[in-house]
C-alpha cells in the first residue's frame, strides 16, 4: 500500500508542486478538509492500538528495514529533494544519509530505552517493595514538518514515534510533500501497519483541526514562531514540542585556526542556500583578527557557485521560491538603509538569491535580531569574549551558536555563557548529529529532537510496584 492511497478522498483542488529552481511542474497531492478530521481520527487511533502492540523487535525491524531501503534508493530520494526543495545534490545525498542514520537510531531506541528498576528500599518502610516503570506510547502524535530538510526532519518526527509504539498524523509542508510520502511508503513496504502513520495535506484549517483534537496526545512542530504560537493556542492540554528557529552566532578569536574557521563559517552560513535554522547568521570576530577574516570570508564567498542544484559543483542553489528570495532581498536593502555595508551578493535571479555578506548592521535591526532564513550573514568586530557573548545573547530565541578558539578555558566559559541549545566549538553552529539533543533556548524552547530525547517526549513512564510484605 503506497503513501498516496494514505489520504482521505478530497473535495478541494490538489496542490501543484513545483520547483524552486526553475518553476517546472513537479506533480500534485490531493488536499483533506478539515470536515475529514473525523475520519482521520478514527483510522489513527486504530493505528495506535496495532503500534501499541508491536513487540519491540518488529518496530526495531520496520524501522531498520526502512533505512536499508531508503540506502538502496539513495540517489532516487536525492533527487526528489533537489526537485522539490532546491537543494544541491550534493546536500540532498547528506540529508539522505542522515535519515538513514535517524531510523537506524531509532530502531535502536525501540530495543533499549524500555524503562529502568526503581530502587524502593531506598525509602524507609518501602524495604518489601520492588518494582519498575516502563516507557508507554502516548497514542496519536501530530507531526507537522517544514520545507528545508523535507526529508530527514520528518524522520526525527516518525522514527522516534514508531519506536515508542504511536500513531501519527503526518502534516508535511505543501511545498515539499513527496520526500514525506516516500519515506512512508518505504516504512510500509519494511512492514509497517496501515493507519500507523496517516499523511494529510491542507491548509490552516486542516492544521487546527487536527491539532486541536482531544485524541492528539502530542503536537510536534518544526517551523516559525508565528505558527508555533498559533499552534500553542490552539492545541489544548496536550504535549508540545516545538523548534521554532534561532539566529545563530559564531564567534571568532584571535587565536582561532584561521582557515578552519573561514572554511566553517562559509559552510555554516550558505549551506541549503541559508534555509537553516542553526546556520550562522551572525559572525563576531575579534577586533584584531577581523579585517584578515573578513577578506579572506568575503573572497571565499565570492568563490561559491551559485545555480542549478542538480551539478555536482553547484555550492548554492535556489530558495524554496521567488517570492521568498524576494523576502530576503527587502530583507537586506532595509538593513543597508539603517547603515549596513554590503561586502558582496545582495543580487537575485528568480529563486537564486546569491550568498550576502554585511558589516556594519546596526544592533536594532531586523535582521540582527530575527531569524533570516536566507543566505544571509553579518559580520561585527568585538574587543572582548564579555562584549561577543552579549551580542551573542542578544535575541529573545536561540538554538546553537558556535566558537572558534584554541584556548580551552575561553571555549568553556563562553560554552556556559551562552544561551543556546548547543555551543559547537571548533565548528560552526550548523554542525548537528541525530542522536544528541536538539532544540531551543529562552523563547519558544519546547521539548527536545535527537532520537533518544524525541523518543522520550513521545512516550511516557507506567510505574510498576509490587509490595512482597
């Protein structure tokens, strides 16, 4: 049974897809009212009783059976995320390799993470209680996922559900829906139970719906925080994990390796065309080193090739649309009429928006402060690791933020200084492995992906105690 035949009969008209790249028809998905929320309930909840009672060993099967397929099928998968959402081939084959990686952790997950001994004699008059608790499926999850890593983000969402025994109710982004239906269909075709995972396509409406469902027990979401507050309003009492973006900084010392650092910079600023949420946005570089590091990072960018993702020698491909380029580049003159300096880029070819790299922007500008989701990135001197860890601090949300020093004592006090959900020294901050801990700070932070600590948000513990007295 394939993915297409998941959906429930639409009456709305489907939704073409096309690519970013060159504007060419993809294909189209049928869409659900929100009226067939209903339905789409009852099947998930069957779901969740055939999930439920999965023995450990089949969700461990279904999942790594899953990954080899998608392995066997690795050029086809990267070729429909390079379609769909622009990325070069050369990162659609990483994204590719990184689900693989994500459902293989999973599947591991679904073997040993089933629960720990409680040690009730460690209690005064508990010395004849001995027990346990478990880790149970919390039932139905609603999955909602963003265009950028159409992929693999979905797998964090799925893998982890699947492993802890629920259901889910897969709302992957209109833009790029044909990575989502294909690794489905590859979960069904390792095994899975019809109605354990159900994909729908939709609107807001659909969204609301789905999420505000008292048979939800779980909401995750990957996106903006718009939507992310939206949602909160609308869920009720029920989990939330959200990762709703960040503005990444990456701050530079004197004593850095020069090139390692120019080298991660560029990478973590440009990769998927910007369209990162833990790519460096914001390069602070010490006072003495700057002017070295910003001719050498400018000269670098203006090496990176931008145009058609299919090449293996393309650097930088499309954005997910024109109209969204279009964002980027209001984005930069409104930054240059505050008093930024533009160093290079800051020019458009439909959905290519080439790599821009700014100094000068002023601290209470937007795009200092807010997440720009662009091949986009400033650069600002600073005098002291005080002064970088500040301006790092600066905006109200966060997820990683990188440095790079040879100094250990430096590295560690900025790593516990800094308000983020990762501090990556020796890397930029887009550096990510699937099997730690992923998600924000301050505002918005909700939850955690990263398969073991998704997995545990998905689940939830049943204490068992025996009283021998």
């Amino acid at each position: 049974m394939t993915a297409a035949r998941l959906h429930i009969k639409a009456r709305l008209p489907p939704v073409s897809v096309y690519s970013p790249f060159d504007g060419s028809l993809i294909g189209s998905i049928d869409t659900t009212e929100a009226s067939d929320v209903d339905e789409l309930i009852a099947r998930a909840r069957r779901g969740a009783e055939l999930s439920r009672n999965l023995p450990r060993h089949k969700r461990a099967s279904i999942l790594e059976g899953g990954a080899q397929l998608i392995e066997r099928r690795r050029d086809a998968f990267a070729e429909t995320i390079v379609r769909e959402a622009g990325k070069t081939i050369v990162q659609a084959r990483k994204e590719v390799d990184r689900c693989v990686n994500t459902l293989k952790l999973s599947a591991e997950e679904a073997k040993r993470n089933a629960g720990e001994i409680v040690p009730f004699d460690a209690f005064a008059g508990s010395e004849q209680r001995q027990g346990w608790f478990t880790r149970e499926p919390l039932g139905i999850i609603a999955a909602i996922t963003p265009y950028n890593d159409p992929l693999n983000l979905v797998a964090h969402k799925l893998g982890p559900a699947i492993a802890g025994g629920n259901a889910v109710l897969l709302k992957p982004s209109n833009l790029t829906p044909f990575s989502a239906i294909n690794l489905v269909d590859a979960l069904l075709e390792a095994g899975l139970p019809d109605d354990v995972i159900i994909i729908a396509h939709g609107d807001r409406e659909l969204v609301t719906a789905l999420i505000s469902s008292r048979h939800v027990r779980m909401v995750s979401f990957t996106g903006g925080f718009t939507t992310g507050e939206a949602i909160s309003r609308a869920a009720g009492l029920k989990k939330l994990a959200m990762e709703l973006g960040g503005n990444a900084p990456v701050i530079v010392m004197n004593d850095c390796n020069f090139d390692k650092a120019v080298e991660g910079s560029v990478s973590g600023a440009f990769w998927a065309a910007g369209q990162n949420c833990i790519g460096a946005q914001r390069i602070l570089v010490q006072s003495d080193l700057y002017e070295r590091f910003r001719n050498a990072f400018v000269e670098r960018t203006k090496n990176l090739k931008a145009g058609d993702p299919f090449r293996d020698d393309t650097d930088v491909g499309p954005m997910i649309s024109v109209q969204v380029a279009e964002r980027a580049e209001a984005a930069v003159n409104e930054a240059i009429h505050a008093g930024a300096t533009v160093l290079c880029g800051n020019y458009r070819d439909g959905s290519i928006y080439h790599p821009t790299v700014l100094e000068g922007t002023p601290l209470t500008c937007r795009l200092w402060n807010e997440e720009v989701f662009a091949p986009i990135v400033m650069l600002a001197p600073f005098e002291t690791i005080d002064e970088a860890i500040e301006m790092a601090n600066d905006p109200e949300y966060s997820l990683h933020a990188g440095i790079f020093t040879t100094d250990l004592n430096v590295a560690l006090d900025a790593a516990n200084r800094i308000e983020a959900g990762g501090v990556m020294i020796n890397d930029s901050s887009d550096y990510r492995f699937d099997a730690m801990p992923f998600g924000g700070f301050k505002y918005g932070s909700m939850g955690r992906e990263g398969v073991r600590f998704a997995y545990e948000d998905m689940t939830q513990p049943k204490v068992v105690c025996i009283n021998r007295g």
